[in-house]
C-alpha cells in the first residue's frame, strides 16, 4: 500500500470521526415538571374543595378530596352499580372507536419498525439483461469491429448509511414518538369511552328518576281532585275548584312524553358506545339511588397531573415528534456518506458465466437548492415551537378542568343540602295546606301553589343530586387516570 493510500485513509477516517462527533439536531428533552401545590386559590385541609367535606352537609352529599393520590383503576366500580360496571365492560370490549385507535397504534408501531430498519444494512437482489455494441471510442479503435452481444449479470448488492450526521436516528425518533401519541390517543379514546358510558347511564338514571317524579305529581294530582269533588259534594266549594283541579292534572300529564322521548335517544345513545344497534340491545333499567357518591376523591398533585392525563402525554409525544423533525431537517443540510456493495455472476447469454464484485463509497452533498433546505430547518423549528405553545396551552387547560371541577363538587354540596331542605319545607307546606282545604281555611290555588313547589322541590333534589354524580365522575376523567 502506497503512502499516498495510507495517508487518504488516516484523512478519511480522522473526518469520519470528527463528523459523527458533530451529529447535528437537538437532544430531546421533556418540559419542565409545574411546580404548582394546588388547583384552587383555596387550600383547604386536605381538600382542594372545602364545601365537597363541610361537616354540616349531609352524609349523602360529603365528599373529601385527597390530595396526592392517583384515582384507582376501574374507577367506576366506586359508583357500586353491577350493572354500570357491565356495561362499562361491554363498552371497552365492542366501541368501535377504541378499534379505530388500536389500529392506528399498529399501523404507527410498525413505522417505528419499519424506520429502525433503515439503521441495518440493506441486501437487495439485482439482475440485468442487456444487447450491445461497442463502439471505437470504447477500448481502442478495435472494439469497434467486436461483434454485437447479449450479456446478463445476477447477484446481491448490499449497502450501508453510515449515518453520520444523524438523519435516520431522527427518523426513528420521529417514528417512535409517533407511536407514543397514538398510544396516548388509545389512553384518551379508552377514558372517553368510559366516561361517555358512565355519564349516559347517570342520564338515563336522571329522566327516569324525573318520570318517577312526575308520576308522584299525578298520583298527588288524583289525591287533589279527590279532596276537591268531596268538598263539593257538600256544597263547600264550586265547579270552578273541580275544574282547575282537573286542569293541573291534564297539564302534568303533558311532562311525560317529552321525558319518554330524552329516555329512548339517551338508550340508544347507550346502545350504540357500546358496540350495538338500539334494536340488538336493551340498556337496564338504571334508577339513581342506585348509585352511591364515594366519599373520598383521589387527586393527583398538578406536578403529576402531566404525567397522568393522556391528552398531556400525547401533546408531549408531539413536541417530541417536532423536535425530530428539526434534527432531519438539520441533517439534510450535511453530506450524506453511504458503503456499497455487490457481487454478481455475469457472462453472455451463449456462453459461460464468471464472477464479479464491486466496493464502492459514496458521499452526496448539497450545494445549492435555492434555499430549500434552510426553509425547511426554519419550518421545522417553527413547528417546534407551535406544539411547545400547544403543550402549555393543554397543561394550562387541563388545570382549569380540574378546578372547574372541584368548584363544581363544592357548590354541588351546598346545592343538595339546600334542595332537600327545600323539598323538607315544601312537603309539610303541603300537607298543612290540605289539612286546611279540609276546614276551609285555604283555597284551592293554594293547594295547587303548594302542590306545585312540592314538585320543583323533588324535581330539584334529583338534579342536584344527578350533578353531584356527573361532576364526581367529571373530577375521575379530568384526573387522566384509572384506565390503563
């Protein structure tokens, strides 16, 4: 080997060297951790909403936040009902959207898989056949006079990229985050499913428990009339009594049909998160005291609420994609250096074969692409920047979720106690004003106000205590845990 070869070599292999120490894009690393100690202005004991444990709320209505505690799994399994908790499972098994996003999983797994092979080296098979004539210019003014042949070649040819400036490692790493996000999207699809599922049978709960009440008013409605037809009879009151009587019923009457209607939609609603036509499938008959409020809430801290809720992580996922992004771009600016090689056996179509091989490195390197190449590093960077604004704006978000939340839990509290105190009240109202009716000391616009206030009073109780329900559910969601 000459000194010039060995010289050439010791130059290439010192560059080689001092390239890859200088693989160009950013290093990922993840956002800063909030530093945040609670959700809310107000801390509170241990509990982030000081009214969801007021000690003197009802037993049924007091909750307590716990701080620092991840919700368990199955997080449902608290409301108590076996029937929620089958149809909850039904729904994690047959919603088509959760197969949606474990096909989207797959097909981003197997580009991960499919970008980590770029990093191997590729052996491909080659084969040619071809008709020539050489001309004078070729091999001397004899080629010319050798004769037309045809000739052909067969064999492997392997290749190599050396990777020194990074380009396929960011490939991988794009790849890979890619395959995070829609694992973080299965998370969120899995946890929507759920909380869809839960929140539309508490709905159906609700309409039929407000149908139950109705039912109440018309019975008491019936009782009314009775008392009034009896007072006429003696000669106590007149027709004109009978008469609204009578009204007030008809008009509860028309509080049905628009419930029977919301109840029908909300179980096909039902039927169709959980994989089924309405016609296939019949949701149980849930009723809302069914269902038992937990008494403690577990509640991540902020700092591990980024951690804990998929839509975070799946922004993450995304900036960490964008980060890749810029170091693809960045390598694109570099020479690109590749090995190749191939073997082959080659011979004329008339005649006997003999073996050939080649060794070949290669290196391409940009010059001038009008700007291209820079323009796209810069909109690479650009893009970094966007998801980084739109992981803070989701972080930023999530919080807000969560102390809307536990607002929601602690004025839920207050509203139920004073409902129940308000039916309370409005039930011996009623029942004193009857009593009065009977000796003639109230009309019978009083008995229909009372009657009236009554109805408000446990139309109230149960949508105070349906919310009570759906913002503790609310709470289990906007914490990101419980579902794996």
């Amino acid at each position: 080997m000459s000194m010039f070869t060995r010289s050439f070599i010791a130059a290439l292999a010192a560059s080689i060297t001092m390239l890859v120490g200088c693989a160009t894009g950013p290093k990922y690393s993840p956002p800063a951790q909030p530093t945040l100690q609670s959700y809310t202005g107000t801390t509170t004991n241990s509990a982030e909403a000081p009214a969801a444990g007021r000690s003197d709320a009802s037993p049924s209505s007091r909750q307590t936040i716990v701080l620092g505690a991840a919700p368990r799994n199955n997080w449902w399994t608290q409301l108590q009902s076996p029937e929620l908790d089958y149809v909850v499972d039904m729904a994690l098994q047959n919603n088509l959207s959760l197969e949606v996003a474990r096909a989207n999983l797959a097909k981003a797994q197997e580009g991960l898989n499919a970008a980590r092979g770029a990093r191997s080296i590729q052996v491909d098979a080659a084969a040619g056949v071809e008709r020539r004539k050489y001309g004078a210019s070729f091999l001397g003014p004899e080629a010319e006079t050798f004769p037309t042949f045809s000739a052909y070649t067969l064999g492997p040819t392997v290749s190599y990229d050396l990777d020194i400036f990074g380009a396929t490692r960011h490939r991988i790493e794009m790849a890979g985050a890619s395959a995070d996000y829609e694992h973080e999207q299965l998370r969120a699809a899995r946890l929507r499913v759920v909380g869809d599922t839960v929140t539309q049978v508490l709905h159906i709960a609700s309409i039929r428990a407000q149908m139950a009440v109705v039912q109440e008013v018309l019975t008491a409605d019936e009782k009314t009339i009775e008392l009034v037809r009896a007072a006429r009879r003696v000669g106590v009151v007149s027709d004109i009594d009978v008469l609204q009587a009578t009204s007030q019923r008809d008009q509860d009457r028309t509080l049905l049909p628009p419930l029977n209607q919301e109840l029908d939609v909300a179980k096909d609603a039902l039927a169709v998160l959980i994989g089924k036509a309405p016609s296939e499938w019949t949701a149980p008959n849930f009723a809302l005291d069914q269902f038992v409020l937990p008494r403690e809430l577990s509640l991540v801290v902020p700092s591990e609420l980024v951690r804990s809720r998929p839509d975070i992580r799946a922004a993450e996922a995304q900036l960490h994609e964008a980060s890749a992004k810029v170091g693809v771009a960045t390598a694109d600016l570099y020479p690109r250096i590749t090995l190749s090689s191939g073997w082959a056996e080659e011979g004329l179509l008339s005649g006997g074969t003999a073996s050939a091989w080649s060794l070949i490195g290669g290196i391409t390197a940009p010059i001038f692409h009008g700007g291209t190449l820079t323009a796209q590093r810069r909109a690479a960077q650009d893009e970094y920047q966007a998801a980084f604004s739109q992981y803070q704006f989701v972080v930023l978000n999530s919080f807000g979720q969560v102390a809307d939340t536990l607002h929601a839990l602690d004025h839920d509290a207050e509203a139920l106690e004073t409902q129940q105190q308000a039916l309370t009240s409005a039930d011996s109202s009623l029942g004193l004003t009857r009593q009065g009716y009977r000796v003639g000391n109230a009309d019978i616009l009083q008995i229909l106000t009372a009657q009236r206030l009554y109805e408000l009073a446990e139309l109230g109780v149960v949508s105070a205590r349906t919310r009570k329900l759906t913002d503790t559910v609310s709470l289990f969601l906007a914490s990101g845990s419980g579902v794996s």
